[in-house]
C-alpha cells in the first residue's frame, strides 16, 4: 500500500504535465461559453416548448 502511494505521487510530481496559467485560462473560457451557449439553446427551446403547448391546448 505504501508503494502505491509512493507511485502515485511520484507519478503526479514527475510525470504528469500539468497546463500552463495561460491554457488553463484558454479551456476555461472555452468551457464557460460551451456552458452559455448549451444553457441558452436548452432555454429557448424551452420558450418554444411552453409556445408551441399553449397553442395546442389554447392556453
């Protein structure tokens, strides 16, 4: 057991490589607009939903 903790950080310590500042900003901000854009499409097609069911039973 202790080797597998040995292993696993020298793993995350030497082995991983780790973004830099300014690619963890880039995906992050790309991570945020997929997040809008997804929210935004689910959103409208919600409204056309709620339009389309009010039409069909004239509320």
């Amino acid at each position: 057991m202790v080797q597998y903790f040995r292993d696993s950080y020298r793993e995350l310590t030497q082995k991983v490589t780790w973004p830099t500042w300014t690619e963890l900003q880039k995906t992050t901000l790309v991570v945020i607009a997929g997040s809008v854009f997804l929210a935004c499409t689910v959103a409208l097609m919600d409204f056309v939903w709620i339009k389309l069911l009010g039409v069909l039973y004239g509320s």
